[in-house]
C-alpha cells in the first residue's frame, strides 16, 4: 500500500518536529517545576512565559489574559463554570448553540443539573447561528453567551463580532470556543469582542493535553480547578512544562503559515471538494461560506457514512463522520440534524480535514480512493446513482 493519508485534521493533528524538538529538553535537563525559585526552576519559567508571549501574539491578547490549561475541553469548562460560579451579576441562564462541541453541550447539561437554565440556539440550513435569534433568547437572568467560533464538523464560522455586540450591549460575558479556528483564519480576541476564548494544542500541530483559557482583563471567573497559586490563582496545578513548550512552538509555526492556511490548504480543500461535486452525482456539501479553510463536509445519497470511514481506513485514507468524539458512537450527528438536514443524508456525510502539510497528489490519491469506494458501497446497496 502506498503511504497512508490523513485527512482527519479536525480530529487531531501530527505533532509538528519542530514542536518535539522544542519539547524534548524539557522532558530532559529542563526538568524543574517552573513555580521553583533556583536555577531549573528559572529555566522553566522562562519556557512557560515564552509560550504564553507566542499565545497572546496568535490571537491578539495580552500574555496576562493567557492561562495555560490542559485543553480545550478543560478550557471550555473552566469558562462555563467559572461565569457560572462568579456571581458577577444575579441570574443563572446561558444562551449557546445546538451546534457547540460536546466539550460545552455537556457541560451546559451538567450546569443545568445544578441549577443553570440554558437556551441552545438553533442555526439555518447553511450552518450559521442567526445573531438575532441570540438576542431574542438573551433574558434578565442571562449571565453568560457561548457561541463557538467555527464548528468543527461543518467548518462554518460563526457571527462573533455581531454577537459581541449584542453581548456588550446587554452586558453579558461571551465565551467562545476557537479550537477549530485558531490558526486556521485570523483569532483575534480584540477583534472577535469576546471575553473568555479556549483553544486546543493538539489541533495546531502541538501536542494533545494542552490548552488555553483566554480571559479578558477584568473578567471576573471562579477558577475551575482550585490547589496552589499557579497561573496567577485562575488554574490550580503545576505547569506540563513540556506541553507549554510545545504549545509555544505551535503558536509561532500557527502564526508564520495562518496566510498559507487560507490560500493554499483552501485551495486543497477546493480542489478535493469541486472534484467530488463533478464527478460523484448525488453529492452535496453542508455547510455555506464563511467556513475554515480545511474542512469539509459532503452527503454521499445511498451510501453509509461509516461503511465508507471503515472501507476508506483499509485503503490507507483516514476520515471521519463527524466529530472524533461522535464517531464511533451511533448517535446521529447533532450539528447536521440542528441544520435541517434528514437523517439518512446525515447518516452518509462525511468530514474531510486537511491540514499545511497535504499535497495536491495526496488529494488526488485521496479523490481516487474514495470515489471507489463510493461506488463500491452503492452497488453493494443496490441504488443507481449515475
Ligand atoms: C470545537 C471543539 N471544542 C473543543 C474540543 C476539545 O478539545 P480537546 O481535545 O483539546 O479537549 C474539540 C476537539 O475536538 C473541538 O473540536
């Protein structure tokens, strides 16, 4: 077989070598707890503040608004919980989305256990969260908005910077959840408007347990973990030095290739997208612009999404159903059925997920491969789709 391709990105990616190389002397001779006072002490903090510097620059933050935490699934219930918690205002209600990744829908569930009230917004046919219907879901009692920046199964962004203007308005906190979107178009939280951002190592090229909680001068949060005094008392627990590092060198390689991202990967995107509309009938792809430019998500008429993840595997091409957490599970998924659509065509959609280091005879081989296949599953079922 000739060399697997991957184009799961969205799931995960490949840790970058340079990522490893910047990780490796800490794992090594840099081994001290960056909260120590001598000299391995020193050299870690040194890492850890270096790393938050890269951050900050990536999404256009101060380094203090940086807090370094053990993913974006962490990050997403630090922020929830934490507004949750704060009591910076009275009421208990948060307006999100049907579309959120589980790291914040079953966070919002387990908030409602504990006496949250949450509305969860729908979106239209193409994706996208109407910002109006946000508004209208906003109450006296709401504390906090959270809309994630782009879904991670259909790539479609989402209306931050109006949604910030309404939250500013009403003076309620947004958080939003950017793991998709960093490094993939520009994050800026000054831009966006928001006050709370989490992101995730693992999807840009750095390793997987690491992550950052934005939080915006002045926004008041309860710390989700609670120990010692680290990251200026909003995170509890000694810095994954290796991890930060790693994290640090992702940032900085997210921010040189963020331009190339957008043309390049986007044109592979387009390519692979416009050569599986012509030349597959009974294809259609979810999801309408603005979407990130490395995913995309296209219904197969008659064919079984997870037959063709399975049959695509064993022809060395890795892809998914949908998000890496639902795949696997046989829950339909919850983004294409909020965007209308019925359930045999979410039942035969799948995610593509590229990333800066796909090449065009990659796509190509990938195109190839899964045209066959998409062919093979219809005759198997029967149907003429030509
Ligand atoms: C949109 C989104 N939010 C949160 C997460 C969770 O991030 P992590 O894997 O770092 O916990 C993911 C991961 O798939 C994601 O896609």
């Amino acid at each position: 077989m000739k060399e697997r391709i991957y184009l799961d990105n969205s799931a995960t990616t490949r840790m970058d070598e340079i990522v490893l190389d910047a990780m490796l002397p800490y794992f090594r001779e840099n081994f001290g707890n960056a909260s120590s006072v001598h000299i391995f002490g020193q050299e870690a903090r040194t890492c850890v503040e270096a790393s938050r510097r890269s951050v900050a620059e990536l999404i256009g933050a101060d380094t203090r608004e940086i807090v370094f935490t053990s993913g974006g699934t962490e990050s997403d219930n630090a922020a929830l919980w934490g507004v949750f918690r704060s009591g910076y205002r009275s009421g208990n209600h948060i307006v999100t989305t049907k579309i959120e990744h589980p790291a914040v829908l079953a966070t919002c569930k387990s908030m409602e256990s504990a006496g949250a009230e949450v509305t969860y917004v729908s979106v239209d046919a193409s994706g996208r969260v109407d910002p109006g219907a946000i508004e209208a879901a906003i109450r006296e009692t709401t504390l906090l908005i959270s809309v994630m920046h782009a879904n991670n199964e259909t790539g479609v962004i989402q209306p931050i910077e109006e949604i910030s203007g309404i939250a500013r308005r009403r003076k309620i906190l947004l958080h939003t959840d950017a793991v998709q979107s960093v490094g993939k178009i520009p994050t800026n939280v000054r831009e966006l408007g928001v006050d709370l951002l989490s992101m995730s190592g693992h999807k840009i090229h750095g390793p997987k347990g690491v992550g950052v909680l934005y939080i915006g001068k002045g926004t008041k949060l309860t710390p989700f973990m609670t120990g010692g005094s680290h990251e200026r008392k909003r995170r509890a627990g000694t810095e994954n030095v290796p991890a930060i590092a790693g994290l640090g060198a992702a940032a900085r390689l997210a921010w040189e290739r963020l331009q190339e991202m957008q043309t390049r990967v986007g044109a592979l995107r387009d390519r692979l997208e416009n050569q599986i509309l012509t030349r597959i009938p009974g294809t259609r792809v979810n999801g309408r612009p603005p979407r990130l430019p490395h995913i995309t998500n296209v219904s197969f008429e008659g064919v079984d999404g997870e037959g063709a993840v399975i049959a695509l595997d064993l022809q060395g091409v890795a892809i998914s159903t949908g998000s890496a957490c639902s795949s696997g599970a046989l829950d339909p998924s919850h983004v294409l059925t909020a965007m209308g659509l019925r359930p045999e065509v979410v039942q035969g959609s799948l995610r593509f997920s590229l990333c800066y280091h796909n090449t065009d005879d990659e796509i190509d081989r990938a195109f190839k491969i899964l045209e066959s296949v998409v062919q093979r599953l219809r005759r198997l079922s029967r149907k003429n789709y030509a």
